[in-house]
C-alpha cells in the first residue's frame, strides 16, 4: 500500500491549490487583486500588493482581525480592497505589529499586546515620527533595537496611510459629492474661477501621498489618481477609469455587492488592450498556486519518510521519499521558472531568489546522489536543504517585494546567467557536502555506523567538496571580471569577494588535507560542517556588515539566526569530534 502514498500526496497537493470560484453574492476578491498596478518600478496585480504589504505590517499575508467582536481571517485581497475603498473600517483593524517592549514602553501601549490598529498609534504619530528621524541619523548597523524598531513603526504607519489615500482622500463626505464638484467643474470652469487653485492643491497633496498608480497611460506609464484628476483639469476631461475606481469606493462602502462586482468587470475589460495584462495574471496564478510552499510540505514529508526508514521498512519507504521529494522538486522548479518569466531575468536577483535557487540547486544534487546510492543519505539531506532554504525564503519575503527591480550594479542578464548562477550553485554543493557531514554525525551519535558507510559517505562528501570547489572558483573569477567591467577592477577585498575565497580556500585545504593524509575519512566529514558556516557568512554575513559594493541593504534581522546556525555547526563539529574520539578508545580498549 505505501506504493500509493506518493501520488496521493501530488494528487492532495494540486487539488488543494484549484481555485474556486467566488461564492455568489459575495465581493469578487480574486477580480480585484488580478487589477494591475504600478509600484516599486513594476506593473503586478494588486493580490501581490496586499500579500507584501501584509507581510511589512502584520508578519502574516493572511491576518485574523476583529469585526462585529468575532476574529474573521481576510483574505490578502480582502484587506486591500478595504484599506484602498473603505479605509475608515481598515483603520480599526489591530494589524501593525509591533514587537519592541522598549518602544510600547515609551509609547504607553500596553506590552502584552503585539498588533494594533492604526487609529491607536495615530496619536503617537508625532513622537514616532520624532524618533524615526532621529534613529535614521545613525548608520543602520549602529542602530540599536529601540532605534530600528523606531523607523520600522514609522515606515509601516507611512505604508498604512499613503496605501488608504490611494483611490480617496476619505476627508469629504461622500465621494459621490467630490466627484460630483469635480465634473462640473471641468465643465464650466469660468463659473468659480478659485475652485480651480483649491482643486489643484488637494489633487496635488494626494498625488503625492498615493503610493499606487492605478491608471494607465500606456503599458509601461501609469498614473496615481491624483495626476489622473490633475491631467483631467489640464484637458478638460476626465479620465473615464478615475470614475469607474470612484463607483467602485462607493459600491464597497455602500455594501453593494452586484454593483461592485459589475464595476469591477468594466475596468477588467479596460485593461485587457494592455500588454502587462497576461504577466500580472500569471503572477496572480502564483501567488495563489504558491509552488514554493507545496515544495516545503513535500520535503518535509520526504524527510520525515527517510527517517522512519533508517529504522523501518527501508525497501518500500526510501522510495517514497524519493518521490515525495522529487515531487518538492518538481513544485520548486515550476516556482523557480515562474519567477524568472515574471522578472524577465535569470534565477537569481536578490537575497530571496539566491535562497530559492540554492535550495533548488542542492535538493537537485542531492536527488543525483539518492538515484546512484540508494541509502537514503542523499535524499535526507536534499530535503533538509530544500526544505530550510525555503524557510529562510519565507522570512526573507517579510522585507518586501520579491520580484523587485534590479539593483542598476546588477542590471546584466550575462554575469546573472553565469557569475551569479554559478557562485550560487557553489553555495548549493557546499551546503550539500556539509548536510552530509551533519547526517554522519547523527548516526554517529545514534551507534548506527559500519565501516563500509563512513567510506563511502566521505568518499561522497569528498567528491562534492571537490564539485563545490570547481564551481565557487570558476564563479569567483568570472565575478572579478565583472567587477573589473563595472568597477575598473578585478579585485578589491570587498567582504563579499573574501566570502567567496573562503569557499575556494576551504575547499581547497579539504582536498589537501586528503590527499597529503591529514584528513582520513572522520576528518573528512566533520572538516565539510565548516564549510556551511563559512557559506553562510559569505551568502548573508556581508549584508549584516552594511559596507562594501555588494552589500545592497543592510540586514539586521537576521543577525541572530546566522549566529544561531554558525553556532550549531560548531557544536555539531566537536560533538561529532568528541563522539569519534570515544568511539576509537573504546575499540581500542575493546581490542586491548
């Protein structure tokens, strides 16, 4: 029967990602976040834009928030469409979080509490602001937790309010009378001559304080409502879709469903002469598909599976692994390819690709391994990688768009084909050769060792060290010259170039050591775990110094984590070193 087990794990996995259509009499969510607009530098459907959005504000693109005193859980578009046509009601809503004790302190909130709304913090805005301004006089790596805790609050009230001002300055008293001045101004302007000036300054004022442009000009040129009202005093004539958005405000206030759902079908069909239209509806069947996290069920169950193997049924549950990870694969793959369709790009661009491909790359490797050996050991540690690559994905996908514009140091197709993808891919091996050095010592430590196993599993770690090698030193040369077309130099000690030769260096003394006989095959093994602290450091340690032309944002977050996983590297190294050690003189006592 286990024979069964792995298609019916890709059959529940892709039957739980089938949409369902939107219940009738309900508001068409799913309609509203396909919209596209533009922000950050990119056209993307408005679901991306509640789901990163989310995430900045609240940890969770799918927050629980309290209405008629009974927790509801919104969908991200549900949130959005509230925050953009209602935001009265989203300003009620307990989801900026605020985790700093020291900051609720200051604030006088209380501490037990983590989410608030954003009329609780409206008061406080001033002393936020305050000292926001006076943490952002300091180097981000200088801050201390109250001052980065300080501009983070700050950015998300500034978030929460240019997002509510988007379609609406809700000041008026309904948006029927403001559109209603509005028109018949631009019909009779000699009527009231000062309307004009007052019209001006308040389309001004939003226009700068709008953060999303929802009406196109062209495919690549969109415009926020406020320039749309302002071109529309300019010309006399009123953008047809500014009117459409304003009804759909009104309908969703006014709780009426059909009416919304109606509107909402009209500026669909204005947006299908554009050509972003297809790519923002693929982007939203991603969003929805989520592959990433169908890839991390099925390398969790992958793993689980080859550990109940090592103690039982090995014949029937090692294969299933296999194939439950192969399917994790699979899903990762079609994530992977989504991505780079949506960018335009190569797989990797930014922190949160490099992690997904690493992954990828690894499990990858890994999977090769399992098909030629058979014993599980490739397959636990592709799953272990692919599945903890996908974690660190998931946290870095809290900072913000994903699919962000290119940095304008980066902005070659060529070096992120070949330099980049081949660095990472160095990444994937080193990772892998370290998993399997991290797998010996557990087994070590559980007496379920022969000789026969830790040969040939040094022998394995030994080759894909050597593969880590070739792929890290080719990768760090073809990066030089990049930097040497970019920057006029082939070479400079930027902390992400010496990561890079610490790999090569590293990987180039385990060879040595092997060859010369200082290493046998414990050494080996135990030697491949640093490998993964001196990866981890090159990958995300130059970020958290916040200097050197690679680093492209300062990252404080995750400071605690690179030390944790640093740390238990170390520990698992003389753990593994105390238990060989143990291991000898007890056969040598035994043989004594």
């Amino acid at each position: 029967y286990l024979k069964y087990l792995t298609p019916l794990i890709l059959l529940l996995l892709v039957w739980s990602s089938v949409r369902q259509p939107h219940p009738i009499g309900a508001f068409n969510y799913e309609a509203f976040g396909r919209l596209p607009v533009l922000l950050d530098g990119r056209i993307q459907p408005m679901d991306t834009v509640a789901r990163n959005s989310l995430l900045i504000l609240s940890s969770k693109s799918s927050p629980r928030v309290e209405v008629a005193g009974e927790p509801v859980k919104l969908v991200p578009a549900e949130w959005l469409a509230t925050i953009l046509l209602n935001p009265e009601v989203a300003n009620q809503w307990a989801m900026i979080r605020i985790y700093n004790e020291e900051l609720k302190d200051q604030l006088g909130l209380p501490l037990e509490v983590k989410d608030f709304s954003f009329n609780e913090l409206e008061p406080f805005f001033g002393e936020i602001e305050l000292q926001a301004t006076a943490a952002r006089q300091i180097e981000g790596p200088r801050r201390d937790a109250f001052q980065r805790a300080s501009v983070k609050l700050y950015d998300k009230l500034i978030l929460h309010l240019r997002m509510s001002q988007s379609i609406w300055l809700y000041d008026q008293d309904s948006i029927a009378g403001e559109w209603g001045t509005f028109t018949k101004h631009i019909a009779s302007p000699a009527e009231k001559p000062g309307l004009s000036d007052l019209l001006r300054e308040r389309y001004g004022r939003m226009a700068e304080m709008s953060l999303l442009r929802v009406i196109p000009e062209s495919d690549e040129v969109f415009l926020t409502i406020g320039q749309a009202q302002l071109a529309g005093l300019d010309k006399g004539q009123a953008h047809p879709l500014v009117a459409i958005y304003l009804n759909i405000a009104e309908a969703y206030q006014a709780g009426q469903v059909d009416r919304f759902n109606v509107l909402l079908d009209q500026v669909g069909l204005a947006f299908e002469s554009y050509a972003p239209s297809s790519r923002v509806e693929v982007e939203q069947a991603y969003n929805a598909f989520n592959p990433l996290l169908r890839a991390m069920v099925a390398y969790l169950l992958g793993g689980i599976l080859v550990c109940v193997a090592w103690v039982r049924w090995p014949e029937r549950l090692l294969p299933a692994a296999s194939w439950a990870i192969g399917i994790g694969l699979v899903f990762h793959t079609v994530g992977l390819l989504l991505r780079m369709y949506l960018q335009g790009r190569p797989p990797v661009t930014n922190l949160y690709s490099s992690a997904v491909f690493v992954g990828w790359g690894a499990t990858l490797f890994g999977l090769i391994i399992e098909r030629r050996n058979k014993q599980g050991l490739g397959a636990l540690t592709a799953a272990a990688i692919g599945f903890s690559t996908l974690v660190v994905a998931q946290g870095l996908a809290a900072s913000g768009d994903t699919l962000e514009q290119m940095q304008a140091v980066l902005d070659s197709n060529f070096w992120l084909a070949t330099h980049v993808v081949t660095i990472t891919l160095g990444y994937s091996a080193t990772f892998l050769a370290g998993f399997i050095g991290i797998a010996y010592v557990l087994r070590l430590c559980a007496n379920s060792l022969d000789k026969q196993f830790v040969r040939q599993t040094a022998t394995l770690a030994f080759g894909i060290s050597l593969f880590a090698l070739l792929l890290s030193f080719v990768g760090t040369v073809l990066g030089g010259i990049w930097a040497d077309q970019s920057w006029g130099r082939f070479w400079g000690w930027d902390p992400k170039e010496n990561g890079a030769v610490m790999i090569v260096i590293w990987n180039a003394v385990i060879l040595h050591a092997k060859l010369s006989g200082m290493l046998r095959d414990h050494g080996i093994l135990l030697a491949v775990i640093f490998g993964n602290v001196i990866t981890a450091f090159s990958w995300f340690g130059v970020n958290m110094l916040g200097i050197g032309l690679h680093s492209y944002g300062f990252m404080d977050q995750a400071f605690f984590w690179l030390i944790l996983f640093c740390g238990s590297q170390l520990l698992i190294i003389l753990l593994g070193a105390a238990r060989g050690a143990f291991v000898s003189r007890s056969k040598g006592a035994a043989h004594g």
